[in-house]
C-alpha cells in the first residue's frame, strides 16, 4: 500500500506494485462488465441539470463544482461512451470520448470514495431518476480492481478476509459475547445449534458499542424467543459492499445467510447498520437467483414490529427528541415509520429535522468515508450541516438506528465541541422495557 499525490496535488491511495497500464485496463474491464441495461439507461438520461448538485453535502457545503455527483462518474461515464454505448465507434472514430488514463483514475479516487457516501440523495433529486448512488457503487467496483482504494478500507477489507470481520477474528467472537453478557448482567445466546432467530453485528457493536450486543438480548429474552448469535456467520455490515470488492461481498453475504439457514432460523436480524440492510436485505438475491427462503429485517423493523404487536411495552420516557434518519435505512430502505412509532412508543414528543425521512441529510460518513482519515476535512464540513438542523429543534434526545452515523455524528459533535449526546434507538428501548 502506497500514498502518493497526483500532478494537480489531489492525494490517493494504491496497493500492489501492478504496471499503471494493468491498473487502467482492469478498471475499463470492470466497467464495461457493470454496464447492464439499468445502467446503460441511466447513462443516457442525463440532462446536466444540475439537480443533483443541490442535493449533495459535500456540494452544498463546499460549493465546489467537482463534488457535483454526476461529476464523480466521469470516468465510469467516459468508458461506456467509448466502448459500450450505441455510438461506441463513433465516438471512438470521432475522437470524442477519450480513453480514460490510470491518470484520471487517480485524480477520481478521492471524488468516488471521499466525496460520496452513496446516501442516495442524488438519486431521489435527478429528474430522470438515475440511480446516480448505485452508479457511483458500480463505478467503485473498477477502482477496486485497478488496486485504487483509500488504504484504510483496503485494510479493513483484507482483515474481514482473514478474520470473517473488519472487527474481530471469528475465534474472539463467542467469547466477547460472553463477556459482554456477564459485564451487563444479562444472559445471552452463542453458538447455538438451532434457533428461530439469528442476531448479526456490525464491527461497531464489537468495539465502541458494545451495550448494543446485550441490548438486543435482554428485549429478546423478555418476549422469550429462541434466538442465538453465530460465529459462522455474524458479520454483516459487508466492507466489500462498500469497497467494490463483490466476491468479498458475495462471500460475507452467502456465509450470513446459509449460516442462518442451517441453524433453522426463519428470521435473521441485522444490527443497527445501514449498509448492513443495503448488502443483506436488497443485494443478497442477486448472489442467489431466487428468493431466499428467509426473513431479513433491520434492527429497526424488528422493534418497531415488537411495540406494535404489544410484544413488549416500554416506560414512558416524557421528553423531546429528533431523529435522524440513516440514508440506506429510509431513503434507500423506505424504513421511515418504524422508528418513529418507536420514539411514540417511548413517551417522547418528536421534532423533525428541517430535513428528514427520505430527504434527510447523511450523517457524513456513510459508504466508508468515516473510515477513510483522509475524508476528515470534507466529513466535517458536512457534519455542520446536521449540526445546524439538530440546533433548531432544541430538543432533549438526539436519536438515530445506525452505528457508523452515531460514530460520525459523534466524532462531528467531539471535532466542534458541541455538547449533544447521539443516542441508539436500541438502547432506549432496552432501558426502557417495562417489567
């Protein structure tokens, strides 16, 4: 792995030691195979608006044009005029679409995973409805195979290799679930052979929010399921998801869910992370072909479904609070309700975001970009915006149902010095079940 900086002085990240013309050709390769019709189509709407500009908060926040989301596929749009496209040949005769260079690549690194946390917010702005996030995933997937990835993420995808998680190795996970437990008093489920219910971690849960792992257990052994945590097959926030690396996301996928499957569970329940739910819950038939005989939900759904039931009740809280809405959660999950019925639930009078539900902000740091140091700066200029939106609605309780954005939002709140504690939906529920 190798840090260098580009002749216009924009940094980026390169690992193996690979000819630049094998980097430039493996990337063109992964390109042309991602250009299915969805994504043909898409290439040909654009109009150039400029919509998805405005929707953008690295754009917004910046008001440099480069951070344009449609701009960040340049490369990805320059390959498919040239060797995919309907005028294809043209094009190439013509001169009118170069070839892209490994020079390009370099210089769009940073645009493609600094300066994009696939929220999805463009998508749900441009007119013609390109799925300008997905695009720009797709458009990852070359990178990665051209060894042009920030290093951080290159690190965390060849620990969740080794281990099975960017986290922990599998060997660890048993007994930091035990520990767990015995720490919070709270009996808990490991390795079991056969159970209704298989509970999945995000490497949040295992490092700075551990509560999370008992949280869970305590709402489940209250309802009195038969549920247990796995560790064939615990990992699901999915680092090849986000990194572009598909035979790791297809490999993390597919060691989830049949794990599941041969445990008998009919429920797999994905902790509280938004990619998690984008990897497991909408991409996971595409490695299988059909429907997969199993029911994945959020974390969020599972609580939300749990009060309306009456399943478990929860102690009025009696305060305010806002929310804020992880991007794959409910702009690119439709998951809006739910947490909201939960917060009701809870006793506590809600004020919205000036922007929330499908069009709420991203925390800053979805699709990797918490991840990556290099994204610092840009990360906390979008930060100020949720900042500003939280203010204004002077309310008591900052909630959200995502790991990565309350690790964000709270590395946002630690950088500004802002005294507002990010709260897990989870949690309060679990402190707040009636006896």
């Amino acid at each position: 792995m190798t840090a260098k900086t580009t002749a216009s002085g924009i940094a980026y990240d390169v690992q193996g030691d690979r000819p630049d013309v094998e980097r430039r050709d493996a990337a063109l390769q992964a390109f042309v195979r991602d250009f299915a019709a969805t994504a043909a189509i898409h290439m040909e709407s654009c109009l150039r608006c400029g919509m998805c500009a405005t929707a953008c908060q690295y754009y917004v926040t910046t008001a440099d044009p480069k951070y344009t989301p449609i701009n960040k596929l340049k490369p990805f749009e320059q390959a498919y005029h040239r060797h995919v496209g309907p005028f294809a040949p043209v094009y190439r005769f013509l001169g009118l679409s170069a070839n892209v260079g490994i020079d390009m690549l370099q210089e769009w690194e940073a645009l493609l995973f600094d300066a994009c946390s696939l929220c999805g917010r463009c998508t749900l702005a441009c007119p013609m409805g390109i799925d300008i996030a997905e695009l720009i995933k797709e458009a990852r997937h070359g990178m990665y195979m051209a060894g042009l990835v920030p290093d951080r993420l290159e690190l965390m995808d060849r620990t969740a290799k080794a281990w099975g998680s960017p986290a922990t190795p599998a060997d660890d996970f048993a007994d930091i679930i035990r520990e767990a437990g015995e720490a919070n008093h709270v009996p808990v489920n490991v390795d079991l052979p056969k159970a209704d219910y298989v509970i999945t971690t995000a490497p949040a849960e295992l490092t700075e929010h551990t509560k999370a792992l008992t949280d869970i257990a305590k709402i489940l052994n209250k309802m009195g399921l038969n549920w247990t945590y796995s560790s064939e097959g615990f990992e699901a926030s999915n680092i090849g998801y986000i990194n572009g690396d598909l035979e790791l996301q297809e490999k993390m996928t597919r060691k989830m869910i049949d794990n599941a499957l041969a445990i008998g569970a009919h429920t797999l329940i994905l902790p509280e992370c938004g990619h998690a739910y984008g990897a497991a819950r909408w991409e996971a038939a595409r490695w299988y072909g059909k429907e997969i005989p199993l029911r994945i939900i959020h974390m969020t759904e599972f609580l939300g479904e749990s009060v309306a039931s009456g399943k478990i009740k929860l102690k009025p809280i009696g305060e305010t609070a806002t929310f804020h809405d992880p991007c794959q959660l409910a702009r690119r999950g439709g998951v809006t309700e739910a947490p909201r019925a939960v917060l009701k639930a809870l006793g506590l009078e809600l004020t919205e975001l000036q922007d929330h539900g499908a069009l709420g902000w991203c925390c800053g740091g979805g699709g990797g970009v918490v991840s990556n140091v290099r994204a610092d700066p840009l990360r906390f200029k979008a930060f100020e915006l949720k900042k500003q939106q939280v203010e204004a609605t002077n309310t008591q309780h900052f909630v959200t149902a995502c790991g990565q954005c309350r690790i964000t939002l709270t590395l946002g709140a630690k950088k500004f010095k802002w005294d507002r504690k990010v709260e897990s939906l989870l949690e309060l529920v679990a402190d707040n079940l009636e006896d």
